[in-house]
C-alpha cells in the first residue's frame, strides 16, 4: 500500500512537469515552425522488465516481450519531434488514438492531417477522426473484410497501364475507389501491387516447391493467389 501512494505521487509530480514542458515546448515550435499540423504517429515497444504498474506483456506483430509502449508525434515533412506519451505495454496501437488526439488538442496542436500506421485502423478510430475532422491516411491491415473485398473484386483489373506509378525505386500498380470506411465516413481506398515485392514473394514460393510434384494447373493457382487475401505484394490505404 505504501509503495502504491509512492508510485502515484511520483507519477503525479512527473506527469505535471512533464505536462508543462510539453506546452512551453510546442508553444516554441509554433513559433518557429510554419507547419505542424499534418502529424504522423506511431509507437515502439521499451524493453522493461522493472515490476511497476506499466511493465505488460506485450504481444506487437507476434512479437511477445515485456515492455512500456512508447506513442511518438512528429511533424510529417521534417520528421520534427512534437509529442510523446507513454502506456502500458499490453495496449494495443488500435485503444490509443482516442487519447492521442485528447492529449494534442489539450497542448494546442492544431491537427488537420495524420499518417498512422495499419495498426490504427478500426471503424471507431475512422469515426473518431472524421468527428474531429482530421484527414488521414492510414494502411488497411490484410485481414480486415475491406482489405479481402476490395482485392478480390480489383486483383484482375488493377495491372493496367493506367494505374502504374513510379514510386522511388519501385513501379507500383494503383487504384482509387470510393469505399465507406464506417456509417457515414465516406473515404477512398487505394489498392496498391507492387511488382518488386510481388515477384520477391513468387520467387519465394517456387524456391520451396517440389520440382517432383505438381502440375501446371497447381502451379498457376499458386502464382495466381500471390497478393490476394493476406500476401504481402498488395497494399490498401
């Protein structure tokens, strides 16, 4: 009992300066910056085995370990450090965006635009964001119904001179379609095919098959389904 009042005074004197230096620490780069509302967020996991009321198991992208779950906002175009929070470790990303935005709008960020990562997407978070009318763009995780509709209806049409981009290095396939993303949020979905990694993912397959076993048929199944479903060659954002 004695250790509880400790750690919740501690905390409580903590999360009050560190309160305050985030506020004058914004209020600065406001001042300096032209532009800090398009954001990105996004989370680690921090190793820690110390018995204290955040250490959690934690199991990110099938990793399991014991950790504190580290929320980082930064400015999209420079990369500029603008925010941190901390949670406990067995937080899921998807729980935290609520009170990410509570916390930016307390310390006056003005947000417009986010980038998150696959791990924020759910319908409540989409709704969440429209209601504040932030625009994202977020990736659409492969198991999610949106994710398996879209390219099981566009994977035959989507190899069209039309829909290819150079991306750096990299020449993707991509298509828009306006999609409902929950109630009343209508948004797009983009489908991406990215030839690099979809031929990386064929090689792979066929490096593993047996040369003794098969037929053409079987083979051209297998080469057909790469980046249906949850293979790796096809993106939705």
């Amino acid at each position: 009992m004695y250790f509880q009042v400790c750690w919740t005074f501690l905390i409580s004197s903590e999360l009050f300066t560190y309160r305050g230096f985030f506020k004058s620490y914004i209020g600065w780069i406001k001042n300096d910056q032209e532009n800090i509302d398009n954001i990105l967020v996004d989370s680690t996991g921090l190793p820690n085995s110390i018995h204290f009321p955040l250490t959690a198991v934690s199991n990110h992208n099938g990793k399991i370990s014991n950790e504190i779950r580290l929320i980082y906002v930064t400015q999209e175009e420079t990369g500029i450090p603008i925010y941190l929070r901390y949670v406990c470790g067995s937080i899921p990303d998807v729980l935290t965006i609520p009170a990410t935005i509570k916390e930016l709008k307390e310390m006056s960020v003005p947000i417009k635009e986010v980038l998150l990562d696959a791990g924020y997407y759910s319908e409540k978070n989409v709704i969440r964001l429209y209601t504040e009318n932030v625009k994202f763009v977020c990736r659409v995780k492969e198991n999610l119904r949106l994710f398996k509709e879209l390219v099981s209806i566009h994977r035959k049409e989507i190899e069209n001179q039309d829909n290819l981009v150079k991306f750096g290095k990299r020449l993707v396939f991509i298509k828009a379609r306006a999609v409902n993303l929950a109630p009343n949020c209508p948004g797009y979905a983009y489908i991406c095919l990215d030839l690099a990694r979809r031929a990386s993912e064929s090689m792979n397959m066929l490096n593993h098959l047996d040369p003794d076993s098969g037929t053409s048929d079987e083979l051209f199944e297998k080469l057909a389904s790469e980046g249906t479903m949850d293979k790796l060659p096809y993106r939705c954002l």
